[in-house]
C-alpha cells in the first residue's frame, strides 16, 4: 500500500490566496460531473447531485486501495457555472438563471471500467436518484485566473466583478470557459463568513500577467 495522496496538496491550481488574483495553468484533470440547472439553494435537482457524486467517490476511492494498492483523499465538490448573460453571477445574482455542473476530481488511474463497476455496485444497494446521470469525464481549462474567496458564497459577487471587469480585460485576458467554484469548506459544518472557496475562471490572451492584489 503506497502513502495516500492528498491532490490538493500535489496540484498548484488546488492552491489560492485570499485578496490575490494569480494566473495558473491547470492541467487536463477528470471528473465525476452530473448536470443541472436553476437556484442550488432551492432546487432538489442541486441537492439529488451532490448525493449521487459523494457515495460514488468514496466508493472508486475504496476500490481504488483494494484492488490497486492505490489510496487518496476524497477531492471537495467543485462546480462549473454559467448563464446566458454571465452578468447574471455578478449584478443582478439571478440564480434561477444558472446552469451547473457538479464535480469531484477522480485521479486518472479511475478508468472506465473501475467507474462502470462502481456504478453498477451502488445501483445494486438503495442507489442516489440521479446515479444514472453521473458521467466520468476530462475538463481542459488551460490558463485560468483565481482567487480564493473567505466567505458566504452570496459575498461573491464584488470579487467576480473585480475578476472578469477589471483584472482579465486590463492584462489583456478575455474569458474563455465556464466559471469554476472550489468548494474547500463542507457548508454543513462550516459557518457562512469562514467559508474557503477557490474562484476560477478560464481565459485566453496575455502571458505576461501573473498576481495582482485585489
């Protein structure tokens, strides 16, 4: 049995700092994904997710030390957001607008054949409601510019303004792909003002830009 790996300690763009903007290429990662669409405070399609992706993990994680000698920490769940008018995150903060997509990063030695049998598995025992639409696929994000914001998820919206306003057009960025949510805190045990949560978001044009504190 090998030492268990903790990704976010072994990938850079799992690490952010509080007040920072800092411009990270993040490699090509795979994911358990479920999609979705409407307020994640009030829709039970939110909820339903984030139940299916949980038992699923652990499950390929356990499979992963039985049958390959393998061992890791369980990633936090992640979320791609976006809208039609991605204002929508920023000004008017219209959440029936949003469309998500839930994740938790797998290590790339989950291959189908260990996602197909997990699945199976747990369809077998009191399987999660929307087990069947869990899929296991590879993101490229490339270039990405993020921060880490301390607080309630509702705070958000002045620092993505500063991001996708201020900090991408002024070093000659321009946005490229979905935004990206790093849920480091579980909601359930943590306070809403101590909330840890990595902002993300893709971009493509300039090199030369690196940090800046916003």
């Amino acid at each position: 049995m090998t030492d268990k790996v903790d990704f976010k300690r072994e990938i850079d763009a799992y690490r952010a700092r509080r007040g920072r903007f800092s411009v990270v290429d993040v490699p090509d990662l795979r994911y358990l994904m479920i999609d979705g669409h409407g307020d994640p405070n009030t829709t039970r399609a939110f909820t339903e997710a984030a139940e299916a992706l949980y038992p699923l993990a652990y499950r390929l994680k356990f499979a992963s030390r039985r049958t390959l000698g393998r061992d890791y920490v369980v990633m936090p769940l992640e979320g791609l957001w976006w809208a039609d008018d991605m204002d929508a995150f920023t000004a008017a903060r219209d959440k029936s607008r949003w469309d998500w997509t839930l994740m938790i990063m797998v290590p790339d030695w989950i291959d189908d054949g260990m996602f197909i049998e997990a699945v199976g598995e747990l369809a077998a025992k009191d399987p999660p409601r929307r087990l069947p639409e869990v899929r296991l696929d590879r993101l490229s994000e490339g270039r990405c510019v993020q921060t880490l914001h301390v607080g309630s998820y509702d705070d958000e919206a002045e620092v993505l303004a500063r991001m996708h306003h201020e900090f991408i057009p002024d070093n000659g960025f321009r946005m490229t792909g979905r935004h990206h949510e790093i849920y480091l805190s579980d909601a359930r045990r943590v306070p809403p003002e101590r909330l840890r949560t990595i902002l993300r978001q893709p971009v493509s044009g300039s090199v030369s830009a690196r940090n800046e504190t916003n």
